[in-house]
C-alpha cells in the first residue's frame, strides 16, 4: 500500500514539475511554453542569419567569376547546400548560352540529376516539340532551373535551398544576358516574382526580374498530366513567337 502510494506521488510530482509548478515560489512565473517557442524562434533566426552569411560570402566568390564555364565548374564543386550530398549530378544548364531567350524550371527531376542536362525525359521532348513548333531549339535557348541538385522524390523546393542556389541564377542572367525569361511552371514563377499568385493569374503578362522581361506559362509536365493545358500554352509561346522572334 505505502509503496502504491509513493509511486503515484512521484507520478504526481513528475507531472507537477513539467507543468512548472515548481517555479512558483520564483519572484517571476515560467512559461515553459514560451520558453520553447522562444528557443524555435532563436534557432530559425541563426538558420536565417547562416544562410544570409553562406549568402554573401557565395556572392563575394560569384564575383570572380566571368564566363559560363567558370560558373559550371563552381557550381559543380560547391557543396553549401544539403541537397549537393545526394545529387548524382549538379545540373546546371543546357542549349545556347548566346541566346537571348531562357527558359527556367523549378529543379532537376529523376532524370536531370542522372544525365546532368535539364529537361530530358517525357517532359524535355514535349518541350522541344513546343520550340519546335515557334521554331526554337535548344541551340536557339539557354535552359536551366532554379536549383541545381534535385530535391528528395521531386518535392518542391524549400526556401533556404531557394535563397542558396538564386545567386547562382542571377550570376547567369548577368553573364548570360537574355532580352526574356519563360518561367516553365507556377514553382519557378513564384520564387522569381517572389509572388503567390495562381499560375493562371499570372499568365497573359509581361512581368519583370533583375529587369529582364518575364512570361509565366505551364510547365511540359503539367501538359502530360492535363492535355487540357495544351492550347494556353501555345497561345504563350505564339506570344513569345509574335512579340520577341518576328522582327524583334
């Protein structure tokens, strides 16, 4: 009976103690709520503060940086991003890198981080059937996404590996050039036009990034899901045909 009874009046004061009853004799109550939402908030602060750190000190390395190949071979041996570790390959880009027309998707898939090239696949021929058909192919655009290595099962990609990987991006359009940019898909968009608007909102639009001319339209793999997307996005590249390739 006595032992029952110690051992329930140790549960008791187990329970007590991580409800902080034993702190109210402190001149001021503890929260231990707060305590561990503050120390949340503490560590995603430093996770923001290394990024910005890794950030500046990747952009100062950039600056040395000249040409498409130098670039290549920077980012093939860089290693700041968790995703690098598991990458069979960096993918960095592919076709023409003295076009004035880029292409930009969201991140190498399956078959982008075996081959090392973006858009290959089921997804890459449908996008070189629809160049094809305003009379484009990849020697006539530059393609590339805006991570380098592929995310876990093809998920979207996260934030921090987004902050990571767009000096990367921007180095490109610097060396690069391009009088307009095609984001192929909503995820692209939205981390260039630091938007979260629909897709469909933002198509039909000239928007502007780094002060390049920027169209939003499907990406080929929606296409394969949904045929319906099919006749928007000729109507965007007969734009892109209209505006930007006959006479411009």
């Amino acid at each position: 009976m006595v032992g029952k009874l110690i051992k329930s009046s140790i549960k008791t004061l187990r329970v007590l103690k991580e409800s902080g009853v034993t702190d109210n004799l402190t001149k001021f109550p503890i929260n231990r709520f707060e305590i561990k939402e503050s120390k949340k908030l503490t560590n995603a602060a430093n996770n923001l503060d290394n990024i910005e750190i890794m950030n500046s000190k990747t952009e100062k390395q950039l600056s040395k940086v000249n040409t498409i190949d130098e670039l290549k071979t920077y980012i093939e041996g860089f290693k700041g991003c968790p995703l690098h570790k598991d990458a069979t390959n960096a993918v960095f880009s592919d076709g023409n890198p003295k076009s004035k027309i880029m292409l930009i998707g969201e991140a190498p898939g399956h078959d982008e981080d075996i081959e090392g090239k973006p858009f290959v696949g089921r997804s890459g021929k449908l996008l070189d059937k629809i160049l094809d058909s305003i009379d484009l192919n990849r020697e006539k655009v530059f393609i590339l996404n805006v991570l380098k290595c592929r995310p876990p099962k093809n998920r979207n990609p996260k934030p921090s590996e987004i902050e990571k990987c767009e000096p990367f991006l921007k180095k490109q359009l610097e060396i690069i050039k391009p009088k307009l940019i095609i984001a192929l898909g909503r995820i692209s968009a939205i981390t260039l036009l630091r938007k979260k608007d629909s897709l469909k909102d933002m198509r039909n639009k000239i928007h502007k990034y780094e002060g390049i001319d920027l169209i939003v339209t499907y990406h080929p793999a929606a296409l394969l899901r949904n045929p319906n997307y099919k006749k928007p996005t000729w109507d965007d590249f007969s734009f892109i045909r209209d505006e930007y390739l006959n006479g411009k």
